[in-house]
C-alpha cells in the first residue's frame, strides 16, 4: 500500500480564491530575533569617545593581552559602539549566513567605511547563536561645515553586512514532534477556520482538521519526518475560499487616506456640511499731522474682518447605500478627504453606518 503523501502528490488540487500557504503559517516554523553588542573600528574620524565605548576598547584590548596604564584615556576618534541585529530564520543550519544589520549605540557620525569586530549574536535565552563580523555597506552620508551647517543625506548611522554572521546553533523545532500540525491564520476569523478544516477533510478525509478556535486548525499529520515534509508541502499549497473580511472603513487621520470596504452600508441618513470663511485683512492708513503742529508722521492699523457662511448643501443617503454612492455623493458636493472624515465620524456616532470605523 503506497504511503498517504504519495497519494495526495497524485491528486491535483483545485482551483480557487487562496492557497493555505497564503493566508496561514505553520505554528513553530518560526524565526527567532538575535541582538549583539560590538564595535566598529577603521572610521575616518567619526567615531565617538562616550565612556561605554572606551570602556569597550579597554575590554577589547585587554582580550588580546593589552592592557592600558590606570587613567589613561584611549583618545581613539576611528570607533564606534554599535549594536548588531538579525533574524535566524527557521530550520537554519550551522555554518549558513545570515544578513545583519549595525547600527551606532552612542554619537557617532556615520559607520561608513568602517569594519565591525567579532560579535556574538544572542537569542532570548541568551544563548550565542550566530558570530558576526565584516565589512558595512552604508547608504547614509552626512557632511558638517565649519560654520555649523550640515547635510545628511539618508541615514549615515546605520549599515547592513551582507552575509555578514555565521550561523553557530541551531534552534529546535516543534515541527517533527507529536501527531498533529497546527495552522494559525494570519487574521483571525471563525468563518475562515472552518473553511479551512473543511477544505481540507474533503481533500484528504473526515476528522483530518479541526478548527480549534478563530485562528488555529489543527491537523492529523505522519509521524515520520520525510513523510511529513511532503504531506505539508500538498498541504500549504491546497487552495479554498477564505471567508469575507468584515466590513471596515479605515480612516489615516495623519495622511488624509480614507479606505472604504465593499461591504460597507448606510441607513437612512441626511447630512449636511459646511461652516463659515472668515477673512481678516489690514489696510494701515498714514496719519500726516498738522503743519504748524511739530508732530511726527504715524501709521494707523485698520482691520476689516468679512465672516461669510459657505454655501452648504444638504444630501439624503436611502437604505442600503453601497460605497459607490458614497463616494459619488460626496464627490458631487465638492467634500475634501478632510470633510469626508468628518461626514463618516458623524455618521458612525448617529449609527447609520454598517460597518466598523477604524481610525489610525
């Protein structure tokens, strides 16, 4: 009897909205963050001389067996303390790459040129678990004149290496253990967990999937490791019909971006919007004294405040408006992206609109 994976390699999958693989990831396939602290050294004058960073040098210098007279003060300008970040990806292997990136801790001007040191990268655990060291591509460039102006262009302070730890322990992963996988969706949603477990039962059989809450469908998967593999790689790639987002409007108070989704409605609802220009303008006048008086020519201010009230028309929303005359409506009586925030936030408080407003 052929093995399960292989026969579901045999089956094609069916044609729909979304792959598993597009709206779900596998729970403990997962990457870890690591952080280290080091020093960059080759700077062409801007380093920093901050005491942690001479406190550094002296440690540095006294690993190689270098030790500094007591008080005396390295006046080094060519180093800088930097911290040290990158993702272990999951499944990574000792003696793969990974990409880093630096960035200065202290009042460095700029990391161009420079080179870090060896420097440990470390896990939540605390345990090293990558080395890093090599040469930094900086992007960044700033310039300082002598009489105080100074350009920057980008960010001088930070840098990627590329390729740049080695990768010394590897992270266990849950993936191999016990009798079941788990899928967590990316967005959580009762409706789409039970899609999901269904798509899958009728592909492969009843009771495979589970939906054990708004985002996790747990899975009967093989115990043995290459059958696994492949029995995932089907999986991920099974499409199914994920279901509707709720219906939103996502206002960016910041940039002015109003996003409206397809399933927003309004109730009956009649709105008007407008106000009041108030224009202030000054026309000073020159006051000329009286000949046989001695006085001195002066100027007087006049101010002349106009208030004028806009011309505001009012506009009716029936039953069951969807988002296009939404937008035409408003559109049609000129309303800015600001006056339109202001219309929906009004008719949210009013409860005349199906849909949840999110404001960020």
């Amino acid at each position: 009897m052929k093995p399960l994976w292989l026969l579901l390699l045999c089956v094609s999958l069916p044609l729909s909205a979304a792959r598993i693989k597009d709206v779900a990831s596998v729970e403990g396939v997962r990457a870890n963050q690591l952080v280290g602290y080091g020093l960059v050294v080759g700077l062409p004058g801007t380093g920093e001389q901050t005491p942690f960073t001479e406190q550094s040098f002296k440690t540095m210098l006294a690993n190689f067996g270098i030790n500094l007279p007591a008080g005396m003060k390295a006046q080094a300008k060519n180093i800088a303390a930097v911290a040290v970040s990158a993702e272990l990806p999951a499944f990574a292997k000792p003696g793969q790459a990974l990409d880093i990136t630096v960035s200065s801790v202290g009042s460095s001007k700029g990391l161009r040129g420079g080179q870090l040191l060896q420097t440990f990268l470390k896990g939540l655990d605390g345990q090293v678990y990558a080395v890093a060291q090599g040469s930094l591509v900086v992007s960044g460039l700033g310039a300082d004149g002598a009489d105080g102006s100074k350009v920057v262009v980008n960010t001088p302070t930070v840098g990627r290496i590329p390729n740049g730890a080695i990768v010394e322990r590897e992270v266990v992963s849950p993936f191999a253990q016990g009798d079941y996988i788990r899928f967590n969706l990316n967005r959580g949603d009762f409706s789409t967990a039970k899609a999901l477990a269904q798509s899958i039962n009728s592909f492969i059989g009843d009771n495979t999937a589970q939906a054990l809450d708004a985002r996790t469908v747990q899975v009967r998967a093989p115990r043995e490791l290459d059958q696994r593999v492949s029995y995932l790689a089907t999986l991920e790639n099974l499409s199914f019909e994920p279901a509707a987002e709720s219906a939103k409007i996502i206002i960016n108070s910041r940039t002015g971006t109003i996003v409206i989704g397809k399933d927003v409605r309004l109730f009956p609802a009649a709105v008007t919007h407008g106000g009041m220009t108030v224009t202030i303008a000054e026309n000073p006048t020159v006051v000329q004294p009286n000949a046989l008086a001695g006085g001195q020519t002066a100027v007087q201010q006049n101010s002349v405040i106009d208030v004028r009230p806009e011309k505001s028309r009012m506009f009716k929303f029936n039953p069951g408006t969807t988002l296009d005359e939404l937008v035409s409506t408003v559109n049609a009586v000129g309303a800015a992206p600001g006056d339109l925030m202001a219309i929906l936030e009004a008719l949210k408080e009013a409860g005349a609109i199906h849909g949840e407003l999110v404001v960020i």
